[in-house]
C-alpha cells in the first residue's frame, strides 16, 4: 500500500502500472494481480486504507455545524497530497464500469451513509425540514467543493463552506408550524 501512494504521488494514477508497484513493493506482479484486477484497484485499496479517519462525522448539537465542521475535515484532507489523488479516481470512474461500481461501494457510499446520520440528527432535533430529499441537499453541500477539486479553476475555503451550508441551511430549515407536523 506505501509503494502504491508513494507512486501515485510521484507518477499520478495515469502513470501508475503493476510493473512499478511490484519493483517498489519487492513483489511479483502475480501477487498484486491476484488480489486486484488492475491498477486502479490497488490505488483505490492504498488511498482509502490511508484516510480511514480523515474526514470527521461529529455530533456537535447542530446540524449545520456538524456538516460545516465536516465539510472542512474535507477541504483539509483534499488540500494534502494524498487528498489531491482523489481527482484520480473521478477520471478513472469514467471509462472503466468496474472500477466506478467499486469507488461507489468503497469511497462514496460509507461517506455518504456518515453524513446521512448528520442529516438524520437534525432531522430528529427538528433543524432540517424531512420534506427535502436528503440525496440532493447532501449532493448540493459538497459539489461545490469537489467541482472546485476537478476544474481547478479557484480554491473551495472554509469560507467558502460557511457560506454553502449558511445558504443551504436558510432553505431547508423548517419553516413555522412544520416542525410540528403542520404544514
């Protein structure tokens, strides 16, 4: 796992093969080709095995704050170098099937089920008005951030996320009665 970020970091997704993680690794391909099919897998495998607890699903009380202070463990984790190989993946999900379905069950999924539970809290505390589709509002939270990560165009702040999850909040907090059951 070490020889595949250490290569991804040097060489890039692209520039990655199997003949160079064996050689910086001290295996033979035979034993990396038989637990991936390719190297995309082991990259993917590498990179989340490294960032298992880097991006942080607390409890503070409120809701907005929890995907605030998340949104920012994001920010802060794709600011490192293993952080940027996550535009990487992005490339890779759209010409290989097999490698999208995996990145979906392995990266994706956990993370949205993580902040899920947040969205779930502030439902339950009556912050987030249950009407709103969760799948959406959660899509809307952190595509800025990963639209900035993959056009590179200008940096997402955590000025920035203040300023997303304050606009979201102001829509889909409650609104007089509902949290009561009256609409």
């Amino acid at each position: 796992m070490k020889a595949t970020l250490d290569l991804l970091a040097e060489k890039g997704l692209r520039n990655l093969t199997i003949e160079g993680i064996s050689e910086r690794a001290g295996v033979g391909k035979a034993t990396i080709y038989k637990w991936w099919p390719s190297k995309a897998f082991v990259a993917l495998d590498a990179f989340l095995d490294r960032m298992q607890d880097s991006i942080p699903t607390d409890d503070t009380g409120s809701a907005q704050q929890d995907f605030l202070h998340q949104l920012r463990g994001a920010i802060a984790f794709y600011e490192t170098s293993l952080g940027r190989i996550f535009r990487h993946f992005i490339a890779e999900c759209q010409d290989d099937e097999a490698f999208l379905k995996t990145y979906q069950e392995r990266f994706l999924e956990p993370r949205r089920a993580a902040v899920r539970l947040i969205w779930s809290r502030g439902v339950g505390r009556g912050e987030i008005d249950p009407r709103f589709d969760c799948e959406l509002v959660i899509d809307m939270i952190y595509a800025p951030l990963v639209y900035r990560l993959l056009a590179g165009h200008l940096p997402f702040t955590s000025e920035n996320a203040s300023q997303v999850t304050e606009a979201i909040f102001g829509g889909i907090r409650p609104s007089v009665g509902v949290a009561d059951g009256i609409h």
